[in-house]
C-alpha cells in the first residue's frame, strides 16, 4: 500500500513540475523568445541533473559508455528541439 502511495504522490509531484516548467517556459517565450528560453533551461537542467547524479553515488567511470554517451547527445540534441517548438507554440 505503502509503495502505491509513494508512486501516486511522486507522480502528481512530476505533474506539477512539468506543468510549472510549461507555463513559465511559455511565459518566458513571450518575452525574449522561444530560443532564449530553451538555451537557458537546457543547461540549467543539466546541472541538476549533474547534481542529483552526484548525490546518489553515480560513477562516471562506469557508466558512460560510449553508447550512452551517443544516446544522450541525441536525446539532448532532439529534446532542445522539443522545447524550441514547445515554447513557441506556448509563445
């Protein structure tokens, strides 16, 4: 029961976060642009996602290989794309 919840409360938490990173990224778009927009936020979320690799013990060493490395360049490179589009259809 216990881990149904915890699934249940973490997905309404995942919502609201990419719900809120929509809107303010839309708001965003309208000001100074789509492209500004997403050039701000992919890195700001690289470096969380630096942050949390490091505060769960993730190892570089063994992990990055140089399949994944590829994989996540592409997905990078498609997702900055995303956003581009997904901002300036929020714009």
């Amino acid at each position: 029961m216990l881990n149904i919840m915890l699934s249940v409360v973490l997905g309404f938490i995942g919502a609201i976060v990419v719900g809120a990173t929509d809107f303010f990224g839309g708001l965003g778009a309208k000001h100074v642009g789509s492209l500004r927009v997403t050039w701000l936020s992919m890195p700001v979320g690289a470096i969380g996602f630096a942050g949390y690799f490091f505060a769960t013990g993730g190892d570089w060493g063994r992990q990055a290989t140089p399949d994944a490395l590829l994989l996540g360049a592409l997905s990078g490179l498609l997702l900055s794309v995303a956003m581009v589009f997904l901002f300036a259809s929020l714009a």
